[in-house]
C-alpha cells in the first residue's frame, strides 16, 4: 500500500459527490468577498520568489518501509497509527450542480477527514518530534505543491519546513478561492482562476494545522502543517510513518489529526537505532 514520508511535500486530498450545493462556474478572474486587503495583496507580490521546478506529491511522500537500515550516526523512528473501534464509513461529497467537477473523477471519490483502512490504520497523522532538536535545517530549494484537480486539494495534508516555498495550484476549469486559515503567521485569501500563475507562499514561524478552504466550493479542505525541523511524516493508507536521520537523544513524539487529536510520548533513541514507536487513537 502507498505510503506517505519524511520530508513530506504532499500528500493526496480526497472528496466526493453527488447532491445539491454551492458551485461554481467557470468565472472570470477578480476578487471574492473575503480577499485579502490590497495591502496585503501587494505584500504578497513583493515577496513573490521566482518559479521553480514542481516536486511531484504522490511519489516524495511515500513512507520509508519498516525494515529500513539508519544512515550511519544516525536514528530511525518507525511505527503505525491505528484506531481501536470500528472503521468509520467515509461518504462521498457533494459536489452540487458543478458538473466539471463531477466529470473530473471516474469514480465518485470519498471524504478524506477521517480515512481508517479495513484494518484499522489511521492516514493523514502528523507524526512529528514535537520541540527542538539539535542541529540547523534550511528549508530545501524545491517546492511543496497542494494542486487543485476535480475541486478537491491534493494532498489533504501537506508538511513543509518553516521559509519553503509553497504552491498551490489550480489544475481546474473552474474558479478556485483559496483561504488559508493561519493565525501564528499571515492569513491568506486569494483567487485562483483556471490556468493561472500558482498561488506562491513563505511561512516563517512553525505552525501546525493550518486550514486551507475553498470559499467557492464548500467541500474542499486540507491543512498545511509548518514544521521548524524536518523530523516528522505523514501517514500513509496503511498507517505507516518513518523519520529517518534522528540525532540520539530523548524527545517528545507527537501526532496531530484534525479529528482525531493530539497523542504524545516521550521515547530515546540512540545513535544508528531503529525504534518502533506505534500509537493508537480511540473511537470518535
């Protein structure tokens, strides 16, 4: 099963539908109710770096496989987030009467807030060292990537590096707003037209769980998780996660899900060791 990494650029968005909502058509560009005030806007342009080569999301953020060897001095966290009830039924989403939306996928696609396998394993958890670790980590030149295709956004959960470039893009031929709902750094609110320029962005400070929404299609969510070190995953189908290069020491190992929560231990780990680290989350 496909399985989701370490220095996590993306990761796949999944929604679905079939009755009545809000849609939209395919709109000439312009502000929305809710843009970002031209200050704002003109910040944004000001900072707005040079294109770069796209990373592609669902083949960087396959998780490492559980027998993985450590690199020489180096530490390996490895295990699987599980859940102990029932596997929930996901639905599809409503995709109201925006047909192009629809006619994007061959089949109806799913919910993806809160996806459990057959067997109980738990995709889209942050898995992460929560504080710091020792060492200096700039963020990598190539860019994490949250495309927009069949009006859903993939990956459902994107973990960057504080200062790596983000784009967001629109592979639709319909309208996007894209909100992000940030409160340790800059909210964002700005249209996204089809075919236009990707929607380039820069966080500075370490945030977890920033809400990135459509305000044109209701249906449409994700979140961006902002890490200031790159010891965390995301999971994958199968539950799995693999942080790989750890530096020995002891530290605070943390998950986030947005409907799930938060769990935490505090492990040890040593130079060249591979720990296995399972957590499992109760019916919600």
């Amino acid at each position: 099963m496909k399985r989701t990494s370490v220095w996590g650029l993306s990761v796949m968005v999944v929604a679905a539908g079939l009755f009545a909502a809000v849609g939209c058509g395919d709109t000439s560009p312009g502000d929305v109710a809710g843009s970002a005030p031209p200050d704002q806007q003109q910040a944004a342009k000001r900072d707005k770096p040079a294109a770069t080569a796209a990373a592609t999301p669902a083949k960087t953020t396959a998780a490492a496989p559980v027998d993985i060897k450590p690199a020489a001095g180096t530490a390996t966290i490895v295990g699987k987030v599980r859940y102990s009830g029932e596997p929930p039924k996901r639905k599809p989403i409503n995709f109201g009467p925006e047909k192009k939306c629809c006619d994007a996928h061959k089949t109806p696609p799913l919910d993806d807030t809160l996806v459990v396998s057959p067997d109980r394993e738990v995709q889209w958890v942050l898995v992460r060292i929560a504080g710091k670790v020792p060492g200096n980590y700039p963020p990598p030149s190539q860019p994490a990537v949250i495309d927009q295709h069949g009006c859903i956004f993939s990956p459902h959960v994107l973990p960057v590096l504080t200062g790596q470039e983000i784009e967001i893009r629109n592979g639709d031929e319909v309208l996007h707003n894209v909100r992000g709902e940030a409160i340790l750094n800059p909210p964002f609110n700005r249209n996204l037209p089809k075919a236009a320029d990707p929607l380039k962005l820069k966080f500075s400070t370490a945030e977890v769980g920033v809400k990135v929404k459509c305000d044109v299609h209701f249906w449409m969510g994700g979140y961006i998780h902002v890490m200031p070190h790159p010891f965390f995953a995301v999971t994958g189908e199968d539950g799995a996660f693999a942080i790989n290069q750890v530096p020995p020491g002891t530290y605070k190992l943390e998950t986030w899900h947005e409907k799930l929560g938060k769990q935490a231990q505090e492990i040890t780990v040593k130079d060249g060791e591979v720990k296995t680290v399972d957590f499992t989350y109760p019916p919600k």
